[in-house]
C-alpha cells in the first residue's frame, strides 16, 4: 500500500488557508516528501502522519516557495527525535543552496545527505525507486516519479511439483535463485507472472513536454501543476513556465495515467474549483487537489 | 498613534493555529517588524496590514524560529512591488545568515541594507527611534525599545504674544530656531513643556536582566516572552536562557510598564491562559498574548 497526500496545493506563496504545493508518500510507514517550501512543517504536522520516520526529501527546484521550509523541517525532524540520516535530493545546484539555508540550522543529531540528480537514472530510495527528468521551467527544475515494484506471486503449486523444501521458498519468492540437489533453480520457476506495482508521479513547474508524458506512462497518480485555471490564461502559463488545468489534464490523458490532482495553484486562483470542467474535458478523472488530501493506492488484486 | 500587532506568539516551531512569535508595527503607515520566522508572511497576510510599507525588519537573534521566513517575506515584499529599500537591523552575524537566505531570492526590486546593532546605540527608524540591549540567551541576542517621541505643544498665546507672523510658526513648532528682525527666537518660546511619547519593547528569548528592566523603563507596552506558563518550569527557564510568566510580570513590574503582552509559548504550552493568574499576582495588567491581538497606542491628551 501507497499512502500519498497532499499537504499543500499552492504556488509562489504560502497564504493563510493554502500551504505551498508539496507531495507526501508513504511506504512501509517510511515518509517521503516531495518539495518543502515554507510553512511545509505546519502542513505536515495539520496532516498526522508524524516526522520522526521522514528521511527522504526530494525538491524540484530552487525557488524559494519550494525550498525555503529546509531548516525548519530538518529542526522539527531533529526535535522528533530523528537521528538517521536525512538524504536530500534535488536538482544541480540544490546542495549549496541547502548549504546556505543550513546557516541556521548548522547542529543536526542526524547527517543530512545531498545528492543532485541526473534524468532518467533510477535511485533506491525508501523503499521504492525514484526517478527524475527534465521538466522545463527556464532553470533546474526536475519532475519525478516514484515507482513501487510488485514482485510476482509465489506459486506453491509448482514449488510442491519440483519437491522444493519449504525453507527456500522464500528466497525464490524474493527473486533469487537457490542451488538444490546440485541443480540451479530460478525464481521463474516458482513464481507466477510479471505484476502491476504502485506509482505516482509530481511534475511542477513546468510546461508540458513529451519526457514528461514518458515519466508518468501509466501511473496510479499523477500530481500535476495547474498554476492557472482558465483557459484565457495559456499565454501566462507559457510566459511563466507554467501550465493551465487543461495542458495537465491533456499530459494526463496522452501519459495514460489513472487518476489526475491538480496543484500548484497561482494565488490568484481563489477557487480552483471553478475550472474543473475544462480539465475533465480532456481528462474525466481529473480532481482539483486540496489542502489535506489523501488516498491509499494498493496493488490490484491478483 | 501607534498601531500594534502580535501576528505570532509560538515559539520554537510554528503549529497550526499558532504562528511562531513576531511583533508588528505601524507608523504614520510605515510598517516594522520585529523577527520573522517560518510562515510569519502568513501570519501578516492574515492580520491584513499589507506589505508594501513594510520597511524595516529587525530580528531578535538568528535561530531559525526567529529568522528563517526572511527570504519568503521579501520576495513576498517584492511581490507587493516595494521598490524603496529594506533596512535590516539585528545582532552580529545577521547579515552572513541574512546572505545565506538569499540564495533562494537572490534578485529582489529593492535594496535590503542589512545592519549589525550595537547595545544601547539609538537610530532612527520608521519615523521613531529604536534602540536595541544585550538578551541573555547564550548567543548573540538583542532585545529592542521603539519610542516615538512627542514634540512639546505649540502655544499661540506665546507666538502672538511676541508679535511672530503665522508663517513662522510651523518651523518653531518642529523645533527649529528662527531668525526674526534680527532676533533669534528659540522653540522654547513658544512650545509647552516636554509631552510622554509613546514605547513599546520586544523581549524574546531571554533570562531576565537588569539592563532589560532599565530597557523596558515605563514603555506603554511590553512585549515579553514567557515560554514557559507554571512556576515549576523555572528550572527549565533558566536552563534554555527563557522565562516564566511570573518572571515576565516581574520585569514588567520592575520597568513600570503600562501593559504587559505574554508571547513566544513553548508547543508544550497549549493553553496559556491557565497560567495568567500566576503573572497577574505580580503584574495586574498581564496579558496573554494570542496571533492577531492588536492595540492602539494614542498620545495622552495634553
């Protein structure tokens, strides 16, 4: 199971009532966050799901609304009495700026461990595998998704059938071959087909582009940015590197992928709401992200 | 008048409900503020002062909760389109840290002149005169008095008592000395004897001290932190360099103030009412402070 909220929707400014846009993931009760702008600590705090086990901190870019919260969540974290290192991954350019921010939070009781991406090269991290790309924003700025592999089903049908004892069921189960009776035998033998795993994907501030259709082929999620409502502001949204309800909806629909949240809203965009319609136009599942919001994905039955 | 505004009263970390502790104030419309930590620009965006005349910013010292919404409050500043420089007043060492937020909003419409204070050296500011003291909080820590003085009263008897024309009066009258048929005529002529201005002081993570008594000399508010409501956290006071509520009250006493604002509650300190009664024993007029309490300071009527 993939527990995912979204404990702010807002862009360029924290108001009272809309935290900064960011994206929360957890997996195996470990905590993943995805961009930490300021006030990020409140939004997550207001959600529940603690701090103490948060050790993955993922930022698109170095704006300061999706950044500025670093020190403050790396104290709550040291102040949840979190002394595991903290790894921090980002774009080119993210560690010194982290450095900077660190002025005033240079004493951590955990070691704090920046490392900038390149695209397309997946990491193991808390229990998933993350992967980065390019968005297009006019500075370093990466999109990302977050994979959670399904391991095919165990046949013990066919474990019974080869007289495997139980004792190495499970490290076929886990993928790996076991030697018995002096012969090789491979997980393929006892396990069923390839499954379906978990994945989401958070694209912001960006435009649309054909790698952002290929990162997010087919996820369970997709977090996108819709900065603006309206149609009548697609001119703005180029200008600013941004994107409308209707361009997330259509990168939605042309990646494939299951369910849609907006975020990322101008501060302007009182009430995104309004302007639902024109993203399910294009993308029927289409939902206008709120403060707070939550699902758990888990893996289809079979 | 001089308009007064707590945005926030926590401490530490910012809660939801509880934005981490500031002070506000207005001027002849020029807006200062002392200490900006995490979320304050929402904290202001709620109290609905603006930000555009916001001036000048002056911070207690450089631990996080005190400083680290700098960043998002100018490019909030920015966002207001304040062209007119920023003046940024605080401890040594604030201009390094200062410079190290800047990373996250290198480029900003106007000027921030960042200024290291020296004890009991007054400037002038935002109309009025500040003047900062050493805190007793085991790093470089200022505690700040904001006067507003108040010229003596223009008397007209006097003026025309002496034959002086109309149009000379407004320079006499802000206490300037004219030259008049060959006479020097000096504003004590023709002003009444020296008027009570109006003073407000901003105590925060701080023992307490007989230069903060001297300090907070007959302000008509105090604005003092008591992290810690019971008196059995006197020991806990003084071993993280903060205070009690009877604490506070009795540096209230001691300095004569006219109002007392309880801030700066530790997050273990949710009902901070429970505990008034305790400085209200040794200051009558102790207040708790609450997010968004405000008051008007008005010269007395003489």
């Amino acid at each position: 199971m993939l527990d995912v909220a979204l404990p702010g929707t807002g862009g360029m400014m924290p108001l009272p009532g809309r935290w900064l846009s960011c994206l929360l993931v957890r997996l195996g009760g470990e905590l993943l966050l995805f961009d930490c702008g300021e006030g990020t600590q409140v939004a997550l705090a207001a959600l529940g799901w603690g701090f103490r086990r948060l050790g993955t901190i993922v930022i698109s870019h170095c704006h300061a609304d999706h950044v500025s919260g670093l020190p403050g969540l790396l104290l709550r974290l040291a102040n949840s009495d979190r002394v595991e290192p903290v790894r921090l991954f980002g774009p080119p350019g993210l560690c010194a700026v982290a450095e900077g921010l660190r002025g005033i939070a240079p004493v951590l009781p955990f070691e704090v461990r920046c490392e900038e991406l390149a695209p397309r090269q997946p990491q193991a991290v808390a229990g998933g595998r993350l992967v980065a790309e390019l968005a297009d924003h006019g500075l370093p700025c990466l999109s990302y998704r977050f994979d959670v592999p399904r391991q095919p089903a165990f046949q013990p049908e066919r474990a019974r059938a080869l007289g495997l004892p139980v004792e190495h069921w499970q490290t076929l189960q886990r993928g790996e071959a076991i030697s018995w009776r002096g012969h090789a035998v491979e997980p393929s033998e006892v396990l069923g087909p390839p499954r379906r795993g978990l994945a989401v994907a958070y694209l912001t501030d960006t435009r649309p582009a054909a790698r952002l259709v290929e990162l997010a082929a087919g996820v369970d999620l997709l977090v996108c940015e819709g900065t603006y409502g309206d149609d009548a502001d697609a001119a703005k949204a180029v200008e600013h590197g941004h994107m409308t309800f209707r361009e997330a909806a259509e990168l939605a629909a042309a990646a494939g992928a299951r369910r849609l949240w907006l975020t990322h809203f101008s501060p302007a965009l009182q009430e995104p709401e309004r302007y639902l319609s024109l993203a399910r136009q294009v993308f029927p599942a289409a939902e206008v992200g709120n403060d707070g919001r939550t699902v758990a994905l888990s893996f289809e039955d079979r």
